[in-house]
C-alpha cells in the first residue's frame, strides 16, 4: 500500500513540527522538497534545514520544481 502525505513547514521553526508530523518524515522512504519560483527560493533553503534538523539524510530527498500557475485565464477547473 501506498501513502502519502503533506505536511505543511507552518512558520519553519523546527520546534514547532507536530509530533504527527515528525512521526510520517521519520517513516517516509521519500520526501518531496518543491522549488518555487526564484523569488521563493529562500522557501527551499528552509525546507531543506528543517528536514536535516530531523535527521533526513540526503538520499531520501527528492527535489523538484513547483509548476508555475497562470496568472491569468477563468478556466482553472479545465
């Protein structure tokens, strides 16, 4: 069986992981780390601390980038 999970960084501050949360990074084979846009890229960089402040090894990391929405248009549900 195949699970997955999104759990949410909050404000970044490891100390205020969940439990829950810690538990799911803990267990997981796989953790997705996205990448914004440039001007979130600061994003990234937090995202990364907080999972090696849990102890996630590199190998278990796989980075990608977010695709980039439109800014325009009404057809979202298309």
């Amino acid at each position: 069986m195949l699970e997955l999970f999104l759990i949410g960084i909050g404000t970044g501050n490891p100390d205020h992981i969940t439990r829950q949360a810690e538990k799911a990074i803990g267990q997981a084979d796989l953790v997705l780390l996205p990448h914004k846009e440039d001007s979130k890229a600061e994003l990234a960089q937090v995202r990364l601390t907080l999972l090696q402040s849990l102890g996630v090894q590199e190998q278990r990391i796989a980075h990608f980038d977010m695709p980039v929405r439109r800014q325009q248009g009404d057809d979202y549900d298309q």
